[in-house]
C-alpha cells in the first residue's frame, strides 16, 4: 500500500477540541527563547545518586514525519544549513542546490512561500510520499541527488524555522539536541515504528518479515521490547487513545492483536485511554498526570497520539507544541516525578522532507539489513530532542543514533537498576554504529524543574490546513542563527589520508585507509567514499570497528579518469577529506598524512612529505575554525616536515586546513573534522 493511502485522516471534532483542551492540564509562562537556568535545588523525594539508575520512568513521544533540516536546519549551532562538511552532486553543486527539473532548487523557507494563506504553509505543509521506493530514490545509493526526481513535489525542499517552531527551538535551547539521529529505514512510518517497539523488521524474512514498507506492518510475531520489559519484572504502558492513526506499533503483532483482552498484553499495550471529554491529547494527558499523582506512572511509556496532532504534516506543528507542553505540565503535578524521568521526543521519518547528510549505510553482507539487495537504513535524519533533567543546558550530542538506540537506552538503564532487559532483534551493524543515547546525558549534574519555555500558540484544525501546495519565493542557499552550543563528547575519532599508490602499466590506485580511534573503544565509526569528477561508481560504505582501521584501493588510472581524481572521505561528526589531483603529474610522490593525537599539546599533525627529484613548496590554508593567513613549508627532494595545530586549545578542537603544492595545481587535501578526547566541547 502506497505510504499516501496507508492511513486516512481521522482528525474530527474530537481531533480539534483535544488540541484546544491542553490548556486545561496546565500553562506554561514566558514566551522567546530561554537558555537553561541554574541548578535548583531537587524536590525532597529525589535522591540523586549521580548515576542512570536516577532514572526512575522513561516516555517516549515519537511524532510524525519530520527530517532534522526541515525542522532544525536553521538552528544554532547544530548540523545545519552552514554545515560546510558536505558531499558534492554531479557537476560540482552543493548538496543543498538540488535538481529540480532543468534547473536547481536550494531548500526554501516555508514561511515566506508565495500564494494565498501563506502564513498557514509553514503549519500545513500537506502530506509527500515516503515509500520505500521514493525513500531509496532520493537517497540515490547515497548520492542524495533525486530529491525532486523522486518526491515531485518542491515542498520536499521546505524547511521551518524559529518563527514557525518556537516552542520545539526553546526546547532545544533548554535541553539537549541529538544532530546525528536517524530513522531506522530509508521507508515509510510502520517500519521505523517497528524499529522503535522490537529493534528490526525482519529484514531477512521470518515471523511475518520483512515488514519494510508502508502498509504492510501486520501479522508479525517477533518478541517486541515491551514483552521484553514484562519478562523482565518491568512496568510499562502504552497511552493512546482510540484515534490512534495506525502509529502503536504493538497492534502490528500477532500476541498483542489475538491477545486476551484480561492479559497485561492488552490492557497495558493495546486499550485506549479512557475518553472523558471528547479530546484526544486531554484525555491522554489527563491519564498520564493521574498517573504521576498516584504513583502508578510505569516506568516506560509509549505515547501514540492522533494525526492532527502528531506532527503529520497535515498536523500543524503548533499542535504537537500544544502536547509536548501539556505533557511537562502533567509530569510536574508531581515535581518528584518530573525531576527523575526522561523523555525522548523523536520523529518516525521524515515524510520526504529534504536532509542534507547522507545516512550511514551497511556495505553489502551484514545479516537482517537488506531486502532484496537494498539496504533498510539507516534513514534520513530526523530530530531528536532528550528531555530530562540531565540534559537541560542547550547541548548538541553527535553521536550517530537510529530508532533502536532508544531501545539501547533501556537496555542500559534497566540493567543499571537490576532488571536487565536485552532486546534480541537489534542487528549487530546496528549495534556496532549507532549509540545507546547516553552520551546525551550528564548524570552527575542534573538541574532539576522547568524551564521557561513560551506559550504554544493556538490549535489548528483539519480546515485551517486546507492551503495550495507552496511556491518558493528565493532560490539561494538558507544558513543558520550565528552562534555555537555546548557538544557532548564522542565514542570515536575518525581519520583517513592516500596511504599509498599502486602503478602497474596504465592501472593506478589510490589506497586510501580509514581509521577509528578515540575515547570509548567500543563504537564503530562509518565512512562514505564519493567520487565527485573523472569516474562512476559509488559511493562506497564502510563501517570501521573501535580501534581498527580499512584500507580501499580506487581506481584512477585508464577508464577511470586516466590518472585524475577527485575523492572525498565523509565520516561521523562532520568529519570530512577531499583529496584532488593527477596521479601521473608533478605530484605522483607528494602526500600529506594527518596524524591525530588528542592527549597531544597539537592535536592535528600534518606529515608534509616530498618523494619526487625537486624541491616544493607546501601551502596550508586554514577554511574555517583556525584564525590566520595560509602557511608555507619548503620542503626538499625526497624530505618531509611536520605541521602541528593546537586545535583543542584553540578551536574547541575543530579543523578544517586545505593543503596544496607548487608543482601541481590539480593537487590538494583538505581536512576538516573535529579532535575527540571524551571531554564535553563547542559545536563549530
């Protein structure tokens, strides 16, 4: 079934009263952007050991169909529209200057679209196809070139801003942001909510897989994560009410839909919240702050709302707003509550909104990863937002994370508290590159309370949505609010440089080496390797394990660009290396190395060294982060020198220096990413 037709829209009387009704469960004051405020002190009945065992309950809110660009491309300090880290398209452009027929179309804010009830467009953008076959058409094997090919519609390169999104750009000023978070597929609502509540989809098949499309999530009979979390001693509640707009993934399995309805199964995974009023967010908030005031909030909880209110993009975003405030304000009926409970709020996948970064991608051969040769994910970036008392201060995390790590998150916690409960489904590629959310967490230092955060505006209903499609109104690249933000630490350190050359006849290969090091040794870090000019072929995927490295050879020689070359290395964290030049010329046996040392006092090294029979002349010339005028290193036939940076102590451990040479103009390196010693930092 077609990810259009998949679901009506149920939103009603019931849909548009419950957004007006959120009032009711509590306001909150202030309105503008608010940074975090000063630790306070915690209420009597929290105990804060410093550990995530001081977790006592979990929500997770996934919304609807939203990618990070579209929602938070324009925020400050995060991976964004001024993300200078960034493959190329064909010809040269950059990846935000899209195809769009015979000519080319940047992303273009919603808000200043042409045409009647403009001011509506950025609420009500209308629904894009999402199917798994526009999904992996857009994504072009990792191309991202096939946005409007494959979308045909130009508001897949719509994006919102503050102004449209105030409430969810205070909640990411007050908490934490997670800027490398993905879908678990390149598909459809079902399947990433079948990753979010079992960890896969059976991708290989068996038990009802592979559930990889939009419409075809039922009848399956894996073990979810919440008979996981009841096998395992733990309590656990889905709220919902009976407009649940197909988004419980529980009712996409056999044990929970043939269930008893006297079982824990039903009642805790499949019953609606009980209506009282007639408004679907009232009625669930309603239950949940019921809950928190009698102590019988469970420990983890699923929050599946209806459509009007879910973010679709028939869901005005204000709408969503609405809830996510209404739901703080319940848990803080009990502030006790409020101060020990986490929530996630993320996105199921992005509806065919436009994301810059390419996601990462398994290279051939890792088990329940592919249908029919074509990989499931990751997906396009979505936005993540870790609400808590332990990631209140405006901080970015980085860390590449997917649907499943939200089950990771609980696998860790419950464990911490005694009661460990292993999802069994989550494939080890999956495991191996994406994170547990942890490291979006201070537990050590929580501040405790609410924020202020502003007034949600009023409620938008199903009619207020009825708007043309948008028309662009500007065609240039958008760019970001100025500023940085704190950034969490990372697991890995990326590296990668030409290791060596392979000539036999007309053949030449470059043998480039990727390697992983850096604080945890225990996150594997992927890599994408595109050839921007000269050849076809890629990109080309590779996952490199905790303190490893892979070495690839690519062609460069006849057939292939014969002796030319332009590469380009992308990694985790904006981690990037362009190596351009003609592998027969003047700089056949001219490299620069870089040597990463975070203990170092010059963390970043560059190992300028000189093979051919006379003297040349190194350039360094600093792109971003580093201050100054380029840098010249002569050095002699068959010499070499060093260059040393203080990237830590002087840029928050960011760098991004191109390297040339006087005997051949093609010749270049750049190297830009960011220096990894586990220790919180800046974004750049």
């Amino acid at each position: 079934m077609s990810s259009l037709s998949r679901r009506s829209f149920l939103a009603g009387a019931a849909g548009v009263a419950g957004v007006a009704g959120v009032a009711a469960i509590g306001g909150v004051a202030g309105a503008g952007k608010a940074r975090a405020e000063p630790a306070r002190a915690a209420s009597a009945a929290f105990t804060s050991t410093g550990t995530i065992a001081d977790v006592q309950h979990v929500i997770v809110l996934m919304q609807e169909n939203r990618s990070f660009d579209h929602y938070f491309g324009g925020l400050q300090g995060v991976r964004g529209f001024d993300d200078k880290s960034t493959i190329l398209l064909s010809g040269g452009n950059s990846v935000f200057n899209q195809p769009n027929g015979s000519g080319r179309q940047y992303p273009f804010w919603l808000g200043a679209s042409a045409g009647p009830n403009a001011e509506l467009l950025a609420q009500c953008e209308g629904d894009i196809d999402h199917s798994w076959s526009t999904q992996h058409g857009a994504w072009n094997t990792g191309k991202m070139d096939s946005w409007m090919a494959s979308k045909q519609k130009v508001q897949c390169l719509g994006y919102l801003n503050r102004t449209d999104l105030p409430f969810h750009y205070a909640l990411a000023d007050n908490y934490t942001i997670c800027d490398a978070y993905h879908a678990s597929g390149l598909t459809a609502t079902g399947p990433n909510r079948t990753y979010l509540f079992s960890g896969s989809i059976h991708a290989s098949g068996g038990q009802g897989g592979p559930a990889y499309d939009g419409g075809d999530e039922s009848g399956l009979s894996w073990r979810t994560y919440a008979e996981t979390l009841q096998n395992a001693g733990m309590s656990w509640r889905v709220y919902q009410a009976a407009d649940n707009y197909g988004d419980n993934g529980l009712a996409y399995f056999n044990q929970f839909v043939n269930a008893s309805h006297s079982s824990a199964l039903w009642q805790r995974g499949m019953t609606n919240v009980q209506a009282t009023t007639g408004d679907v967010p009232t009625d669930v908030l309603a239950a949940i702050q019921s809950d928190v005031q009698n102590g019988q909030l469970p420990q983890v909880s699923w929050i599946v709302l209806n459509q009007i209110n879910s973010e679709h993009p028939i869901g005005p975003p204000v709408n969503g707003a609405r809830f996510i405030n209404g739901l703080l304000q319940a848990l803080n009926a009990d502030p006790a509550v409020l101060n020990s409970t986490a929530v996630f709020l993320n996105y199921d996948e992005n509806d065919g909104f436009f994301d810059h970064v390419p996601p990462p991608i398994p290279s051939g051969g890792q088990t329940d990863e592919f249908v029919s040769g074509k990989p499931v994910g990751l997906g396009f970036r979505v936005p993540m937002v870790v609400i808590s008392p332990w990631s209140r201060g405006g901080w970015v995390n980085s860390e590449v994370s997917d649907h499943t790590s939200v089950i990771r998150f609980l696998e860790t916690w419950s464990t911490a508290i005694g009661t460990p409960a292993t999802c069994p489904n989550i494939s080890a590629w999956r495991r191996s590159v994406c994170g547990d959310l942890t490291s979006a967490f201070d537990f050590g230092n929580p501040v405790t309370g609410l924020p202020t955060l502003p007034t949600p505006g009023a409620a938008l209903t199903a009619a207020n949505c009825s708007v043309p499609n948008p028309t662009p109104t500007n065609n240039a690249q958008p760019h970001q609010e100025a500023g940085t933000r704190p950034a969490r630490g990372l697991p890995y350190q990326a590296n990668a440089n030409v290791s060596s050359w392979t000539y036999s006849g007309s053949s030449v290969q470059a043998n480039i080496t990727m390697s992983n090091t850096g604080p945890s040794g225990t996150t594997a870090a992927h890599f994408a390797v595109y050839a921007n000019a000269f050849r076809t072929g890629g990109p080309w995927q590779y996952t490199v394990p905790a303190g490893s490295s892979t070495t690839d050879f690519f062609n460069v020689g006849s057939g292939y660009g014969n002796g030319k070359y332009d590469l380009t290395v992308v990694g985790p964290n904006r981690f990037l290396r362009r190596l351009t030049g003609l592998a027969t010329g003047a700089s056949k046996n001219i490299e620069a190395h870089p040597t990463i040392n975070a203990a170092a006092p010059s963390a970043l090294t560059l190992t300028l060294t000189n093979g051919s029979t006379a003297a040349v002349t190194f350039t360094l010339t600093p792109n971003q982060y580093i201050t100054g005028a380029p840098s010249t290193y002569y050095v002699l036939a068959s010499g070499s020198t060093t260059a040393s940076f203080d990237v830590i102590g002087q840029n928050n451990g960011w760098y991004d220096i191109t390297a040339t040479v006087s005997s051949d103009a093609t010749w270049a390196r750049r190297f830009a990413g960011h220096v990894e010693n586990g220790a919180p930092s800046v974004t750049g």
